[in-house]
C-alpha cells in the first residue's frame, strides 16, 4: 500500500460509516477503527511504520517539481539536475493577461487558454494537454470556449476530437479541462493554468480563494502544480503582490498560492536566484549543504577545459548531485555526467542505493554518468582524461544514429 498525505484527501461527501449508524456492540476495535477512518492512509498511518519514496520521476525539469519539494516535502524529494541547460523557453511560462473578475470568471484568461492549446496543436509532435483552473466557473467557460472554438474552426476541431481521445501506454492521455478538486491522479506533457483571479469591475482584486482557503486546502495546490512533465504555462491576469490578503489567511493555501505565483514570475524570467530565495523561503530549516569540491574535482575540471571542453560544477543538490558535466555548447544540453567518488560516497552510505538505484535514476532523466575514482587520478590523469574523451565520443555517436 502507498499513500501521501500532502495530496488530496476524501471530502466530507464520502465520509461515511461502512453500514451507517452507531458500531455494533460484536465489532472488534480494529474493525471499529476501520470504520471510524477518515482514509485507508490514515488506517495504516497508524498501524504500520511509514516509509518515504524519495525519488521523482515525473517531471522532466527540475523547476516542474522544485516548488512542491520545498512547501510540502522539506527539500527531501530526490530530484535531478536538468540535463538540458537553459536554452529557449522556461519549463514554467507565465502568461500575463489584461483579464477581469465577473461572476466568478475571466474571459481574456479563458480566451488565452484556447489560443495556447491552438497553437500547442499546430506544433509537429503534438504534447499531451491538461488544463486545469482555480474554480468551477472557470472550467466551464474554458470548455465552453473550447467547443465554441471547434464549431468555428474545422482544422481545430479535428486535432481536438484526435486529442480527447489518446492513448498512451493503454492508459488515458487525452486532453482535460478540470479543476484542483478533482486532478489528481493525472499527468500530461503540459499543463496549463487558469486562475482566474483579477480585478473585478470595480477594480477590487478577491479575497477569496475557494477550497484553497479550506484546511488541507494548500494540497490540492500540490496536486494541480505537480502534474506536468515537460512544460507549464501560467495563464494570469494578477501580479503576486496583488493578493496582500492572502498573508492574512487562517490556512496555508493562499499562502502558498501567492508564493507559486511568485516562483513562477521568477522562473518565467529566467531570474534562478530569485526563485531559489522563494524555495528557500519555505523550508522550516536549511538544508544540509552539499559536499565541498575537493581538490581532485577541481584538477579535473580545469584539465578538462583545458582539453577544450566546457565544464560545470556542482548541479543538483547534496543528495542528487553531479560532480562535473560535459556541455554540449552548440545543442544546449548536457553530454556527460561526471560523478567523483567522494561525491558519490556523501550521497548515499547504502551501496545499493549508490551503485545502481541513484545511477538508474539519472539515467532515466537523460543523464549519461561516467563514475571517476579519485585513485585512477592519483595513478594516471592522462588515463582518466582519455577515459573522458572515450565516453563523449561514445554517446555523441549514439546520439547521431
């Protein structure tokens, strides 16, 4: 069994005794309990000894998850660094609306959200697409627009009709209108967001945010903002700073909420310290910090530079960290991973862990990891260089086929 309890919980619509009415006096405890509990999480919180799943494998960037490692998990999701580096467009995009507040709806944003699809669809290799607002009204508009969009448009609705119903891997992949009460469960290649929020005609921003503002309500912001693997696009008619109520808010949803706001400002700008100030903002403590670069990894970084590479030092964080990467300057992307031993060793004391699951997993997130033992460098620096130069070769080849 496996379960989180930083996403969605029931609501109170399916919180019901088994056969209604008070326990029968032959209940045993544990049958009662079972009965008596909210979720089978919550059941087996209490019985069993929990265990954390610490890797992410979803999102393909690092910024998709970044937000929800640090508000909800402490910074203890195992994520990796981007194996692609900084070219084109942010993995978040944040899309600025001129948009207005009336009966609980935004035109403009829902009108933006047809246009991004539009154009998502015109694309070669279409992505997947889930959209998903902040309340009812929103969605409904949106998938109204959306048919509206289709009757007007034949080329349009011919890749919509195509997209509602993909398949991917035998399970569902077509697209979705929904909103944070029910997406869980789901993920896509994009996402986009409406929130709806503005200025009414009065030119007064709301104070309300719906089931964010409910206890337990900043997770179903976890849920929504974790749902892509390539690409989101904030689609907004509001600046963070608009919503000064939100600091005043009982919960911790609209809290959060205008932080996401904030961290995706950041990251759609391209402004990397500023989104880290925003993470770091979050966490109840520092994290430990990552291991020191010792001389062994600096001699080889600058005998490679020398060899005519370009090199960075230090991606990802102290548990997920890659001591040295090869980058590509003409494709943007990292061709090799290099990871020094003592590096490897401060990651992970279990062997298992070290050797096969942490290397998989970086793998599996486009890394190609070349393990550096810092006794081959003491014993022959010409032979690790050539070791290097073999494995770049080795994968720009295979990349090329």
């Amino acid at each position: 069994m496996s379960g989180d309890n930083k996403q969605l919980r029931p609501t109170s619509v399916f919180l019901k005794r088994y056969a209604g009415g008070e326990p029968s006096p032959n209940e045993d405890l544990n049958t009662q309990a079972a009965l008596e509990a909210e979720s089978l999480l919550d059941l087996a919180s209490s019985r069993l000894k929990p265990a954390r799943l610490t890797y992410h494998y979803r999102s393909k960037y690092a910024e998709l998850i970044d937000f929800s490692n640090y508000a909800f998990y402490e910074g203890r999701l195992l994520v990796a660094p981007n194996a692609a580096r900084g070219r084109g467009a942010p993995p978040i995009e944040r899309v600025k609306v001129a948009g207005r507040w009336i009966d609980r709806r935004n035109k403009p944003e829902a009108a933006a959200v047809v246009g991004l699809v539009k154009k998502l669809y015109k694309t070669g290799a279409r992505p997947s697409v889930g959209i998903v607002t902040f309340n009812v009204e929103q969605q409904e508009l949106i998938q109204d627009m959306l048919d509206a969009e289709c009757r007007k448009d034949s080329a349009f609705k011919a890749a919509y009709f195509a997209e509602l119903n993909r398949k991917e891997d035998g399970g569902d992949a077509g697209i979705f209108v929904k909103n944070l009460e029910n997406v869980q469960g789901d993920e896509r290649d994009v996402i986009v967001f409406s929130t709806a929020y503005a200025r009414d005609g009065e030119g007064k921003i709301t104070s309300q945010f719906g089931s964010l503002s409910a206890a337990g309500g900043e997770n179903r912001l976890n849920v929504a903002v974790t749902r892509a693997k390539d690409k989101i696009y904030l689609v907004t008619s509001a600046e963070p700073e608009d919503f000064v109520s939100a600091e005043a808010a009982k919960n911790a949803g609209p809290r959060l909420f205008k932080k996401y706001l904030q961290y995706a400002r950041a990251v759609s700008d391209g402004n990397g310290a500023e989104a880290r100030l925003i993470l770091e903002s979050m966490l109840p403590a520092p994290l430990p910090a990552a291991p020191a670069a010792g001389a062994f990894e600096a001699e080889l970084k600058a005998e490679l530079e020398r060899a005519g590479y370009a090199v960075d030092a230090g991606l990802g964080g102290a548990s997920c960290r890659i001591s040295l990467a090869i980058r590509d300057k003409a494709r943007g992307k990292y061709v090799l991973g290099i990871e020094c031993d003592y590096a490897a060793r401060a990651a992970s004391a279990d062997t298992l862990e070290r050797d096969v699951y942490r290397l998989n997993f970086l793998e599996s997130r486009g890394w190609n990891v070349l393990r550096v033992w810092s006794r081959d460098w003491w014993l022959s620096r010409a032979g690790v260089i050539k070791a290097v130069e073999k494995a770049i070769k080795r994968i720009t080849a295979e990349q090329k086929l």
